[in-house]
C-alpha cells in the first residue's frame, strides 16, 4: 500500500510541476519551455497510469 502510495505521489507531483511550468512560460510566450511542460506533464500522467492505475487490476 505504501509502495502505490508513493508512486502515485509522484506522478501528481510530475503533473503538477509540468503544469505549473506550462503556466508560468505559457503568460511569457516562452514555447519551448512550454512544451516541455506539456510533454513532463503527459509523462505524469502515463507513470500514473502504467504504474498505478494498470497494475491495480
């Protein structure tokens, strides 16, 4: 349990610092740094679902 814990803590934290950059470069017309943002961000999101949500069934 704290294994699954702590592996979806850190797929939030990989969403949430990718959107906090995408919002913080995207009000600058920075778009490379953006895009990064969007690109560390859809990994959250691929570690949350290969890692949590595909191995609790």
């Amino acid at each position: 349990m704290e294994r699954r814990l702590l592996k979806t803590a850190i797929g939030i934290a990989m969403v949430g610092i990718g959107l906090v950059q995408v919002s913080l470069y995207a009000v600058q017309s920075e778009w490379i740094p953006t895009g990064l943002g969007v690109f560390i961000s859809l990994l959250g999101i691929v570690y949350l679902w290969a890692e949590v949500y595909s191995t609790a069934q």
